[in-house]
C-alpha cells in the first residue's frame, strides 16, 4: 500500500519563509521550525510525494555518506506524525504528486551537497500567549462565530482555556 501525508488542516498551518518552514499546532500552542533538509522533506509533503519518493529526491541531491536515507526519513515523518502536525491521506483526496527535482539553490545538478539530518525544532515557549487568541473557541464555521458551551453561552474569548 502506497502512503501519502497531508497537513493536519485546520489544527496545523505552516508558512515558508527564506528557506525555513515554521509550522504552528494550533490545538497545543507548539510551534516548530524546519530548515535545510527538513524544510525540503515537508515540501515534498505537501506534493503528495510518498516517503520512497521523497527518500529519491534527497538521494539525488545530496550526499548521503552512507546514512540510511530510508529510515532517516521515515523516522522524520514518523515525528511529524507524532506531534500530529501531518496525517496518512485518504486516497482520493490527493492526486499524482508533483515529480519536479527539488531546488537546487544554485548548485550545478551533478554536484550534490552534503547530507545532514532532518531536525523537528519544538518550541512552547509561546503556548500560553496562543491559547489567548480568541480564534481557538471558533466553531467549525471560522472566525468570528464562537463556540457555545454545554450550557448554551457562547465561549468567553477573554480567558485561557484552563480558565473557562
């Protein structure tokens, strides 16, 4: 069976800038940073590719020096899984990935760059300060339409959630 991932919407956003993909669990306040490989290997996610493809993508671009590409980046996806910020596609909801190389960034295409491993920098320094942005008590219709509670009042947007 062929697997594919796909963000973990709407509980995951994610944004690429410079390079460096910074990917917010909106349920948990965690917010992670990916560069260099691990930005890449995300990419490819976000195609559709399957953990075989991307172990293909990397292995043409860089040198591996011998490292398991294949259960290096299983146990990368492995970690986005556990931290819920990907999940296993259902079949039909993606299409044939994007096959396109990824960037080179300027390097001739014979010459491959040096291999490090992909790294899920976790960060919850700021889990409390997210919890306070009302948008967490939504319903499933978006901003600004607040959630009721079990008694029928409308969340109160101005309180943590261990406070409600």
């Amino acid at each position: 069976m062929i697997v594919q991932y796909r963000m973990n919407e709407p509980s995951v956003a994610s944004e690429t800038i410079d390079g460096e993909v910074v990917i917010i669990n909106l349920e948990t306040g965690t917010y992670f940073s990916l560069t260099f490989v691990a930005s890449q290997i995300w990419e490819l996610l976000g195609r559709g590719m399957t953990a075989k493809q991307i172990v293909d993508q990397i292995d043409s671009k860089y040198n591996s020096n011998g490292v398991d590409l294949t259960h290096t980046v299983e146990t990368f996806i492995d970690s986005l899984i556990e931290e819920k910020l990907i999940v296993e596609a259902i079949d039909s909801e993606q299409s044939d990935p994007e096959l396109n190389p990824i960037s080179t960034d300027g390097h001739a295409s014979t010459d491959k760059l040096p291999f490090t491993a992909p790294v899920l920098s976790k960060f919850t320094d700021m889990q409390e300060l997210l919890f306070l942005d009302p948008i967490h008590e939504v319903d499933e219709s978006g901003w600004p339409n607040m959630k009721e509670q079990a008694d029928g009042r409308q969340a109160d947007s101005t309180r943590a959630p261990e406070d409600a």
